[in-house]
C-alpha cells in the first residue's frame, strides 16, 4: 500500500485492501465450508455404525429372551424393583 503525504490512503490503495479482505473471506467461508462436510460424513458413518451395531445387539437380546424366557422375565422384574427403590428413595429425600 501507497501512504500519500500528509498519512491518508487513495482511493485505490483502500480498493485493493478491500479486494484482499474479500478474498480472504472468500477463502475462510470455502474453508468452513469444506470443514463442515467432512464432519457431517464423519458423523454420516459413525451414525450408520452406530445403528448397524445397535442392530445386531438387538437381534442378540431377542434371541436370549427367546432362549430363556423366563430369566428374562425374572431380571427385567429385579430390574423394574431396583429402579422403583430408586425412585422412591429419591423422590423421598427430595420431599424432605
């Protein structure tokens, strides 16, 4: 940049910082831009794992309660009494 004299900018030095601040810009707005797509296809797969995963946990669980049923009865009500205990006790302490 040109400085005149008296310490002022022309008119074409502040046309040509002007252009360099677009350009720059330009060049970060593309940069996020191109940053955002790789962390949504990031997310994209490791969602589709997720599910994939989730998937096949459930059909293990089906096939357990299908073997034993009974036992998977039995532990969903231990399971159903310990979150009432729970529950109670905090609703309790809260009332307090």
């Amino acid at each position: 940049m040109n400085a005149t004299t008296n310490g002022e900018n022309t008119a074409a030095d502040t046309a040509e910082v002007k252009e360099h601040l677009r350009a720059a810009g330009g060049a970060a707005a593309n940069a996020a831009r191109a940053r955002a797509a790789q962390a949504q296809e990031w997310a994209r797969n490791n969602a589709s794992r997720a599910q994939d995963w989730a998937r096949s946990q459930l059909g293990d669980v089906q096939q357990r309660i299908e073997a034993q049923p009974y036992k998977a009865a039995a532990l969903a009500l231990g399971i159903g009494l310990l979150a009432g205990v729970l529950l109670t006790t905090l609703a309790s302490r809260r009332s307090d």
